[in-house]
C-alpha cells in the first residue's frame, strides 16, 4: 500500500466511526469524540490534497497530532473533557467575533452573528463548563509519551 493508501483507509475507517457515533447516546463524551473525529477527517483529507505542499502536509499532520492528543486526554480525564467543552464556547465566541468585526468592517449586517452569540453565551451561562484556557499540547506530548514527536512539529514550524 502507498502512503496515500493508507492516508485514504485511515480517513474512511475514522468517517464509519464518527458515523457509528453519531448515533450514539448523546453524552458529552460521546458528542465531544464526534467532533474531534470529524476535525481530524477533515485533516486528513486536506493532507491527501495537499500531501505535495511540504508546509501544508507539516501543518496538518501537526493538526492530527494534537487532534490525537487531545482526544487521548479527554476520553482518560473526566475534568479534562469538561475543560475541553469550556474551551470550545470560548473557542466558538472568538472565531465569531472575528468575523463580526470583518463583516462591520464592511458595512454588512451582523445581527444574526450577534443574536447567535447571545443565545450561546446564555446556554453556556447556564451549563456546569467554563473555559479555563486553551490546552497546552506540550505537557499533553509529555504526558503520553510523545514529547519528542511534539519537538520535531515545533522545529518543522519555526522552520
């Protein structure tokens, strides 16, 4: 089999996975494994398009690397996963205050953007999650074994 065999069986076997999930019980756990197995999918299929492009396959196979870690720390660590949902309103507000901000800057209108922040800043007011910050993915690569791995991205990307 060709790396690009493999790349293509990996991403089929992550996509019947996520899929058997989704219908699943509908635990946070659950819901969380989902949309860190569709991010991966997606980086995965990006690196099969972009295996030629040296800066783009190093960023997405850095992206499935920490997607990977990620994923290990919250299915081990019950306070992680919840740190991991705090992390996403926070995560989600950001990128929807970016593009607020960019569609203003064009003198377009907003108000849906705004009214879907308030109806997500309100159902995260009123959950148990709170954001406490972006995951360190070093401690994570050290953690698990992988601190050596997590070095080598580091140099590919100051490269």
């Amino acid at each position: 089999m060709t790396n690009s065999d493999n790349l293509n069986l990996c991403l089929n076997k992550i996509n019947t996975l996520a899929n058997e999930i989704e219908s699943y019980e509908h635990t946070i756990f659950n819901q969380a494994f989902y949309a860190i197995l569709k991010a991966s999918a997606i980086e995965i299929d990006d690196l099969i398009n972009k295996i030629d492009d040296l800066t783009s396959s190093s960023l997405h196979t850095r992206n499935i690397f920490e997607l990977y870690l990620i994923l290990r720390h919250i299915s081990e660590d019950e306070i992680a996963l919840s740190n991991w949902i705090g992390q996403s309103h926070k995560d989600s507000t950001d990128i929807n205050k970016g593009f607020v901000s960019l569609f203003q800057s064009n003198g377009l209108d907003t108000s849906i953007l705004e009214n879907m922040q308030q109806l997500k800043d309100k159902a995260h007011e009123e959950s148990k999650y709170e954001s406490k910050g972006p995951f360190q993915i070093k401690p994570l690569a050290d953690k698990y074994g992988y601190l050596n791995d997590y070095l080598a991205f580091i140099s590919f990307a100051q490269n």
